[in-house]
C-alpha cells in the first residue's frame, strides 16, 4: 500500500532589497515568513550589501539568504513568498533587476527541479550571482549547486558581473 505521507522538505530563499529601508524590509521579511503555515526557518544568514545588478542609477541592495524546511509544495512555497512581497509592497515594474521593496527567490527546494512559466528550480543564476552565494555560504557550503560544484566552489570562480558584495553589521 502506497503512503500519501507528506514529508518535510528543505528550501534555500534569497532575499534582497534596495528600497524603504531595505534592512527593516529583510527583517520583516523574515518575520514574515516565520508566519507563513507548515514552514519553519531554521537558519539565517548575515545581511550583505551589494552593488545592483542592472540599472546603476539605484541604490545598493541589502541580501540574505534563510533555510526553511516545509510541508508546503514549491508553487505553494511561492504563492506564500509572493504574498509577502506584495504586502510589502512589491511592484513588479518593466525594468528587470530594477529597485525593489522585496525580492524573495526560491533558489533550492529539496531536489525538486522544474522549468515552467510559474516557476524555475533550481533558481538558473545562483552560479553567477555571489549576492545569492556569500549569503548561501553561511548556511549551506556543502549544497551543490550542480552536478560537481558546491557553494563554495562556485564563490571561488569568476562571475560575468564582478559585483561588490560586503558583509555588514546586523544588530540583532
């Protein structure tokens, strides 16, 4: 007899923010996602302050990156995050990578993969983007990103953007 039990699963989100206050956006961010139903956050990284990817005319972004396990599917998942970023006022504008209240990417769920309108997983940048790696290192070194490549590896390469990305003080 098959078993419909659900079973926790482990999700990587990044987090980023470069408009209102984007270190109160992160943290309520968070706290946000701690209320989200079935899910908890079980580790944290620091906050990082990076140059912006795209338009240069706009602020430095704030990032971080959390580890959630959930009962949730990914597109539940994401309807979730999606909730928050509206209620934070998220705009989603005709400029890509431009200023943003909130940005929450689902870069990993368990060993999910899918590539369809709603929803692309693993997230296609991570090797790329160290905003998503610095953060990503802190609470998941070891993940592998692709079939050979940790995190930390890929933080050890070179990036298409070479973008300042610097630890910053957080007191929490």
């Amino acid at each position: 007899m098959m078993s419909n039990k659900i079973h926790w699963k482990i999700s990587y989100i990044g987090l980023g923010s470069n408009q209102d206050n984007p270190i109160k956006q992160i943290k309520n961010a968070l706290v946000n996602m701690g209320k989200i139903e079935r899910t908890r956050i079980i580790k944290k990284s620091s906050f990082y302050e990076t140059e912006p990817l795209g338009p240069d005319q706009q602020p430095n972004f704030i990032n971080a990156a959390v580890a959630l396990l959930t009962l949730l599917d990914p597109y539940e998942l994401l309807i979730k995050l999606q909730h928050i970023e509206k209620k934070q006022k998220r705009e989603r504008g005709s400029i890509r990578w431009g200023p943003r209240t909130i940005d929450l990417d689902i870069l990993f769920y368990s060993n999910v993969t899918t590539n369809d309108d709603r929803l692309v997983l693993p997230h296609p940048e991570i090797q790329n983007r160290d905003f998503v790696l610095f953060p990503l290192s802190e609470i998941a070194p070891e993940l592998m990103v692709s079939e050979h490549l940790n995190v930390v590896d890929l933080l050890e390469m070179e990036k298409p953007q070479n973008l300042s990305v610097k630890k910053i003080k957080n007191d929490d």
